[in-house]
C-alpha cells in the first residue's frame, strides 16, 4: 500500500545508529533517500548494458542493507537478493515494496 510507511523503516534504522544502505531499482530513486543509496546493478556488480565489463565488488561493510522498491526487480535481481541473504546472515537485511 503505497504511502505506508515502507520505506520510513529504513530511514527509521538510519536514525537509531544502525548504518543502513538503500539499494533502489534506479537512479532517480537515490535522490529521494536522506541516506546513503546504490542502485542494484552497483550494489550487485551488475554491467548496465550487454558486453559491458563487470562493476567491480561493491563494499557494503559496515552496513545493514535495505532493499527498496523490491517490485520493481527482476528475477535475476530477486535470485541475487535470496543469494545476498543467505551468505549474509549477520547482516539485518529489509525489502520494501508495492505492487501498482
């Protein structure tokens, strides 16, 4: 349900000391966060374009991760957030998102 409050949990942990990451589905998205943001393809190392070199290995230490807008994510993504979690599990890992 859209204007929930999903996203405010992120920003909530943000707030309590807890050093959260905001991985958003594109670009644009990232300027609406008051906290520090990647896109998935940065945060998975994902080339943009076909033929394009790997992104190098993002560095998400120190961080709690926060997955936004999570809907708007392809299976590939979806299988790299399933494959992040499960080698992560000291990491507090949110998702938020709504289907339209």
């Amino acid at each position: 349900m859209a204007g929930s409050g999903k996203s405010f949990i992120g920003k909530h942990f943000n707030d309590l000391s807890c050093n959260t990451i905001f991985v958003v589905p594109q670009n644009m998205q990232k300027q609406d966060v008051p906290c520090d943001a990647v896109t998935q393809n940065t945060f998975f190392s994902v080339p943009v374009c076909k033929g394009e070199s790997r992104l190098p290995k993002y560095d998400y230490s120190g961080y709690d991760v926060f997955f936004n807008e999570i809907y708007m994510s392809s299976p590939c993504i979806l299988n790299k957030v399933r494959v992040f979690c499960n080698e992560n599990p000291h990491l507090i890992v949110m998702g938020a998102g709504d289907v339209k």
